[in-house]
C-alpha cells in the first residue's frame, strides 16, 4: 500500500522510469505479431477498426507490471477495460495505437502509455520501438529517446497559421458535417497538411517539427497519453467543442498559445 506522502507528492523520476520499462516490455510482446500477416478482428462501430493478438499481448503485460508494482493504481486500456482505482493514480493505455498502420506493415503505430493523477493527466509516453522513438513528459519536461540517446524537446515558437504545419491522421475521421467544415476551413489557411501519422504527430509537434497536431473523436487513451508530452515540451491543447480532454472528444494541439487560438478562431468562425 502507499502512503499518504506518496499520493501528494509523486515522485515523477520513478513514475517516468516505471512507464519506460512498461513501453520495453510491451515491445518485445507485440513485435512478434508485426508484420506477419496475423488475423485481423473488427470491433463494432461506425468505421472499420481492427484489432489483434499484438494489441491484447502488449496490454496483458503493461497491466500484469502495473497490478504487481501498484496494486492501488487504476488502469484503462482499450483492450481491458477499466480496473477501478484505490488511489489517486489510473494508468491510460492504448498497446498500439494505429492499429491500422500496423497491419498494413506500416512503422507509424505506436504504444501509449500515460498516467492520470486526481483525473489530470500527468505523466505520458509513445514508443515505436521498430523505428526506436520513444518520446516522454511529466510535469518537470519533455523527452526524445532515439535508441538510447535522450535529448529535451520543445515546440517551435513564433509561427502563424499562415506558415503552420498541420498533421491529423485521416479527413474522413471528421464525420459530422460540422466538424469536416471547421477541419477544412483550418486546413485552407495553413501552409501544409499531413495525413497517417496517428499519434506521432502529436510528438513531432512536441519535438518542433509540426506546428499543429489534432484528431477528431478520440478516446481518453488515445489522448491522455500524449497531453504531458506537448504541456512538457511548451505546447498547448484544446477540445475544440469545449470538453474535457482527458475524456477524450475533438482534440489540437499548438505549438504556442497564439497559433492555437489563432486556429480556433478561423475553426469556430
């Protein structure tokens, strides 16, 4: 059990050391099942998405390391549902988040691994371990490790929209019609757009190389991961319909708080 001390006070240090042994162990859990043409499921819901034995097998194992080092932790993984928690801790996980560019071979996928504390999230992590990115953030900063060289990341400060890149995973993920409009219309004035990165252009826009990272109709453990990442780095983010975005919904982030809210104008004009 924890003592009250370390329920005030975390100790960010372990906690991020903790999340980085989760992101190596699920590694060598879902690797085996990348690129071998495995059999592919589809949940229920209004677009095709799969899920496999990589997805189950990475999460199995992040949650069997949490329930022995933190027995009091919440956990809320996409593929398990939600363990309740005894504490003020619950761990947000998606295995492989981009399942999609997972089996069509594709090194864009990554694990997500965050942690929420009093319902904020707090701590946050991505792994590709094919590439060997991992990026990192609590609340003391923001990291890049490229296979053991681990350098502090930051956004890139001082862009207008006019100048600003924009990575998003598909146009069609933006449903509703009101939605599409306000993407389009944000889409318009920048200067580049992307598509298929899934959540690592929420880290390329923490580490300076894209200006703004968004997605539409997100689950928490698509996003809460990836939150400490852009706040450790200097960036900011929004739920553009108001919501609250360790719940998920519609989702930018900016690299500084005048391109967001220059973003948000043009979206909600």
């Amino acid at each position: 059990m924890e003592d009250a001390r370390a329920m005030t006070t975390p100790d960010w240090a372990e906690l991020t050391r903790f999340a980085i042994a989760l992101a190596g162990a699920s590694a060598k859990a879902i690797l085996p099942h990348f690129r071998q043409n495995i059999a592919v499921e589809v949940k229920d819901g209004p677009v095709w998405d799969p899920v496999t034995e990589g997805d189950r097998a990475g999460e199995r194992i992040i949650r069997s390391m949490i329930e022995e080092r933190y027995p009091d932790h919440g956990i809320l993984g996409e593929e398990y549902g939600l363990k309740e928690a005894r504490s003020p801790f619950t761990w947000v996980l998606d295995p492989v988040d981009g399942t999609r560019a997972f089996v069509c071979g594709m090194p864009t996928w990554a694990t997500l691994i965050g942690l929420s504390f009093e319902g904020k999230p707090v701590l946050g992590l991505m792994n590709q371990p094919v590439v060997g990115d991992m990026f990192y953030g609590n609340p003391l900063g923001a990291w890049h490790d490229y296979r053991g060289l681990t350098t502090p990341i930051s956004t890139r400060k001082g862009i207008p929209l006019g100048r600003a890149a924009i990575g998003t995973t598909a146009p069609e993920l933006y449903r509703s019609a009101e939605n599409q409009r306000r993407f389009q219309a944000l889409r318009a004035k920048a200067q580049l757009t992307r598509y298929g990165g899934d959540s690592y252009f929420f880290c390329m826009m923490a580490a300076g190389h894209l200006d703004i990272a968004m997605d539409c109709g997100l689950q928490p453990y698509d996003i809460t991961p990836l939150l400490p990442i852009v706040t450790g780095a200097g960036g900011v983010a929004a739920e553009w319909t108001g919501g609250d975005m360790a719940k998920g919904g519609n989702v930018i982030t900016a690299g500084s708080p005048a391109l967001l809210e220059e973003a948000l104008a043009v979206m909600t004009s």
